[in-house]
C-alpha cells in the first residue's frame, strides 16, 4: 500500500508541476499584454491560482519525506 500511494503522490505532484508551468506561462502573456499601470483581476486570480497549486505541490513533496 505505502508504495501505492508513493507512486499516486509522485503522479500527482508531476500533474500538478505541468500544470504550474503551464499557468506561469499564461501569466507571462497576461502580464505582457497588460500596460505597466493596470492589471486585470484576470492577472491577480491567476497569480492566487499558481500560489495555491505551488502550496499543494511543496506540502505533498514534504508528506513524502
């Protein structure tokens, strides 16, 4: 079982990295395309996103030491 989950836990914590890449790369283009004095809520919701699901990856890679 505890090597079951080991594998679960690494999959998980591979799904969600490309999925940080992929949001800090939209970010990227959102922050680019916005002017130097104004960002969208888009942008801030954005960025909240990619700090939680960053949280979620360094607690699940702490559960496994």
């Amino acid at each position: 079982m505890a090597i079951q989950r080991a594998v679960q836990r690494q999959k998980e914590i591979a799904d969600e990295t490309t999925r940080l890449l992929v949001l800090a790369q939209e970010l990227k283009a959102d922050v680019e395309k916005s002017t130097k004095d104004q960002l969208s809520l888009h942008v801030v919701k954005k960025a909240e996103e990619i700090e939680k699901l960053a949280k979620s990856v360094k607690d699940k890679m702490r559960d496994g030491q």
